[in-house]
C-alpha cells in the first residue's frame, strides 16, 4: 500500500514539474504572440488567464514542451495575414510540423528532398525549364543535386546529405548572408552561324592540307 502511494507522489510531483514548466513556456509564448495577435491587448487579465491555462494543458496534452517546438509555432504566426489569435491546437500543430529551418524561410528536409526528385528530370542542362520557387530554392535544389552527382549518393547518403544542406544555410542565413541571385550552373551554348562561303572556304583549306600530307608521305618513302 505505502508503495503505491509513493509511486502516486512521484508521478503527481512529475506531473507539477511538468505543469510548472510549460506554465513558463506559455508565459514566454504569449509575450511574443502580442506583437502578431495585437487583440491579446484588448483581452481582460482573468480572461486571459483562462486562456493560459487551457493552452498550458493544450501544451501538455499535446506534448509541446520545448522552446524548439515553439519556435516553429511562432514562425507560422508571424507568417499569417491577420491579426486574429490561433486556436491552442493550431498552434501546436504548427510547433509540431516538423520542419526546424522555417523560423529562416527554410523548406523542411521532406520537401527538399521531394524537390530535388523533381529536378532530377531536368538536370542542369534543362535547369531553365524547373519552376523554381525562388533564388532560395534554386541554391539549395543545385547544391544537392550537384553533391548528389559528384559522390553518387545512396538513399542514406542523399538524407544525410539534404540535412546537412539546410543546416549549412540555416547558418549562414542566421549570419545575416543575403540569398544571391541564381545563375546557371552550366554556361549555355553559343551557336555561331557559318556562311556558304565561310564553310566552302573552310572545306577547300582542308583539302590543300590533306593534299599536302599526302605529297609529303610519298617523297619521304
């Protein structure tokens, strides 16, 4: 008996802890959310009280509970077109979408992956005619596909590639780099045109050097 209730004390204090640290979270969350959701200003404090505590258990239930998963839930906030604030679940569907990069504009590791798939059809040689959807998505689809290219990637390999790709532009964009512009990766062909009289000029020095082979091997045997 005593030991059923000290493994009831252990879970209740784990549960408290647990509580007590998303309670922080939210808190963390909701200074933030003022700046894209103004109406949390029109809101009156028992009122909003209420609404912290059932996205305390929203968090809980939910299993969000890390600045992390957060972070994506604010980028999808600052990214909507008004000014209304999002449902508890909404936004932990949004902190858990999966995608760590798009705080950056970054695409998740799934999609890249799906869109380097589709260049693949293409290649550099047909790189005109890909609908990319930005100098971003240029950069990063050539980059791996190139890599891909070069070291003949497997299906592990390709991952791990497309993974390390983003976390090198995460990098670099959390620098403060500006994305450059996009330019072909192979130079395109230049067509020369040739006159008549240019190619039957050409034809004819040909044959005076043919000719002139020809005498010089006989005199030397």
């Amino acid at each position: 008996m005593n030991q059923v209730m000290n493994i009831q004390r252990v879970a209740e204090n784990k549960n408290t802890q647990s509580a007590s640290m998303v309670e922080r979270l939210i808190n963390r969350v909701f200074e933030q959310l003022i700046a894209s959701c103004p109406i949390l200003l029109t809101i009156q404090p028992e009122q909003l009280k209420i609404i912290k505590q059932q996205w305390v258990l929203g968090f809980i239930e939910g299993g969000v509970t890390t600045f992390e998963q957060v972070k994506r839930g604010m980028a999808a906030v600052r990214a909507k077109s008004n000014g209304y604030l999002p449902s508890v679940g909404e936004f932990i569907s949004w902190c858990k979408s999966g995608n760590e990069y798009a705080h950056l504009g970054l695409p998740s590791a799934d999609d890249l992956a799906k869109r380097v798939k589709a260049f693949m059809g293409y290649g550099f040689e047909l790189e005109d005619q890909f609908a990319f959807a930005s100098d971003l998505e240029y950069w990063l689809i050539t980059d791996v596909y190139r890599k891909c290219k070069v070291n003949r990637w497997n299906d592990k390999q390709f991952d791990a590639g497309v993974k390390e790709t983003l976390d090198a532009w995460a990098g670099r964009l959390s620098s403060g780099e500006i994305i450059p512009e996009r330019r072909r990766q192979i130079p395109k062909t230049v067509k020369i045109k040739v006159t008549d009289e240019k190619a039957m000029d050409y034809l004819a020095r040909m044959r005076s050097i043919l000719r002139g082979n020809k005498t010089q091997n006989t005199v030397t045997a």
